[in-house]
C-alpha cells in the first residue's frame, strides 16, 4: 500500500463523522404520543407479548434483521493478532457491506477474550439481541471450537465467514475454472498453502464437491503435512498425506493442476509456476497482498487461470460474493442454523451466477 493510499484510508474512515456505521430511528419519533408508544407506557405491549410468545420478537424488534459481527481480533486479515480495538475498523466494514448489499443491520462487537469457552459464554449472552451471528477474524485453532459450540447451543444461525465464506467462494471459482481448463476436479492435484481455517474449511468443500484427499497436498509453516510428523492438529491430521517425495511448496506445485493460496505474500515464485501442469489454476489468495502478484504468474504462464482476493485485478475471490447474501436468505426463512447443504447449495448458484452474461448496467 502506498503513502497515498495510506492517507485516503484515514481520512475516509475519520471523514466527517469518524467511522462507517450509525444508529437510525425506523418510527415515528417526533410527538409526544409517538415518544409514548416508542417507550414508556407503550412498549410494555410487545415486551409482554414476546415474553408470552418468544418468536413475536422477529414481528416486534429488529432482532430478524440484526446480525453480529464478532472477533477477538486474533487473526485480523493479513495482519494477524491485532486485537480486538485495532480489529473494529474491519468489523464495521463487515457491517457496511452487509447493510449496502443484503440490507441487513449490523452491530460489530469486539470481544476483549482470547480464550475460547470464555468467549462463547460472552457471545451466548448477548446472542437474544441478534438473528444471525457472524464470526470474523478469530485464528485457529480455537475458531473451530467456538464456532462449533456456538451452532450446537444457539438457535439462530452462527457462520464463521473466514472459514465458510472463503470456502463458497473459492469452490464456485475453482469448478468455474476447472470448465475453462477442461479438467474434472476428482482428478486434478491440488496443492493449499496455509492450514489455518480457510485452509481446512475450503479443503473440505472442495472434497464434498468430488476432490479426492490423495489429490490434495497442504502445508503449513513448516511445509508439506505428513503422517510422519508428530506436530499436527486435528485439522491437519486430516489432510496429512503418506507422500514422501515432497516437504517444501517447489516440490509440491511440480506437476500440480491447482495452487490455492491462504497463506502469506510471496512464497509462490514464477519458476514454481511454471512447473505446475498444462493450464495450471493458481487462486493466490492472501490478502491484501498475495502469495505471487498477478502480473507475475500471468508473465510466468500464458496459459494459466489466476485469482486473487484483490478488487483491483481480474477474477476477483472475495467473501461479499457470499455471506450478505447467505446470511440474507437464513433470516428470512428463521433458518437456526447454516449447514453443509446450504453451503454446497450457494456454492453451486454463484458459480451458475457468474457463468450468465453480464449485463451493461453492472458492467457500468
């Protein structure tokens, strides 16, 4: 990021009115009588009718169109364990894009807790408030088990965006790519560098859509995960592979169809690239600068098929295509929870979407 852009950055968010985000009244506020039905005596009408029938306060409040963004700011995009203040300009720009494309309020909260049964009791106490929780920005390992408690003992759904969000986007881009090169996805080789919970999250979809784990090579900071290493995770004793042919990334992208990066800038070099197979998928997703730039993997392949998570380069993999719209559909049918199925399903309609001509005014 240059000076200049530096400077935009701050002065947009300070601007006027320092932040993104603000509450506004949605009735009548403006006589003595509306003030009487907004607060004292009128609204102990709902709040007796909710206590009697719970499900009146998706009719009464704006609890049916409220989501949460919540973090503890431990794995704030690129920038890693920021903590939960630095993390609040991200956590209300998740909300800006929620309100501009599905409509939906947001309120960020952030979480001054690292530990994680400490910090779903946080959230479960404030869950009545909202129809949808989103997780953001929390690392892993603990991500894991915190958004699993959360979907087992909420009833309203709970999505941590960086693992599942990622993971729709990504797969609609890969089976979209996959067309292009002429390849079917259950017998490319693919390699993910990075095995935090984007990583696993999008390994695991793309096994749900025919990608055979023999298929699949991760690795972490240490390199390729194999059985032979003792260190490993849950997560990653899942993806470890038995191959002993190949411990770093050069040796893992030879030959491989597709690299998908979630990881840090630069560990991809033009010369792995041009080792990997005959119209090669490189999905560099690191954000906000990749594991190789754009215009080096297109000067090292012709004939390769690249992404980034970049607005300003081509083929675009972002989390906006997914989650204001996920989240949009589960509150308007009260879902109490996003499951695999809705994942697979959003997965196959954004890849669908994106195959239909575009049409001039979203072109504009």
């Amino acid at each position: 990021m240059d000076n200049r852009l530096e400077e935009e950055a701050r002065a947009y968010h300070a601007g006027s009115k320092p932040g993104k985000l603000e509450i506004r009244p949605t009735k009548p506020h403006s006589t003595q009588h509306d003030l009487t039905l907004a607060y004292s005596p009128g609204v102990a009408v709902p709040c007796k009718d909710i206590e009697a029938d719970p499900a009146l306060a998706y009719q009464y409040t704006a609890k049916g169109n409220l989501v949460a963004v919540i973090s503890n700011g431990t794995a704030v995009l690129g920038l890693g364990d920021i903590g939960a203040l630095a993390g609040k300009p991200v956590m209300e720009g998740k909300g800006l894009l929620f309100k501009i494309y599905a409509g939906i309020d947001v309120f960020d909260v952030e979480v001054n807790e690292t530990d994680p049964a400490r910090f779903v009791e946080v959230v479960k106490a404030i869950a009545p408030t909202f129809g949808g929780i989103n997780l953001e920005d929390i690392k892993a390992p603990e991500c894991f088990e915190i958004e699993e408690r959360l979907k087992r003992e909420l009833d309203i759904p709970v999505m941590h965006d960086d693992q599942h969000g990622t993971a729709i986007i990504s797969s609609a881009g890969l089976l979209n790519a996959l067309r292009i090169a002429g390849k079917k996805i259950e017998d490319v080789r693919i390699v993910v560098n990075g095995a935090g919970a984007s990583a696993f999250s999008c390994t695991k979809l793309y096994e749900s859509f025919g990608a055979r784990r023999e298929n699949i090579l991760m690795l972490d900071s240490k390199g390729v995960i194999t059985t032979e290493r003792n260190d490993l995770t849950e997560q990653k004793r899942y993806f470890a592979t038995t191959r002993t042919d190949a411990h770093t990334l050069a040796e893992a992208v030879a030959g491989a169809d597709v690299f998908v990066g979630l990881s840090r800038p630069d560990v991809l070099t033009p010369d792995m690239v041009r080792t990997m197979a005959a119209n090669p998928i490189v999905f560099a997703l690191a954000n906000p600068h990749p594991e190789i730039t754009y215009e080096a993997a297109t000067s090292a392949r012709e004939d390769i098929i690249m992404a980034t998570g970049r607005s300003d380069y081509p083929n675009q993999i972002n989390n906006v295509i997914g989650f204001p719209y996920i989240f949009r559909g589960a509150l308007d049918v009260r879902a109490r929870t996003i499951n695999e199925e809705m994942k697979r399903a959003a997965t196959l309609a954004i890849a669908a979407l994106a195959r239909e001509a575009v049409p001039d005014e979203v072109l504009r």
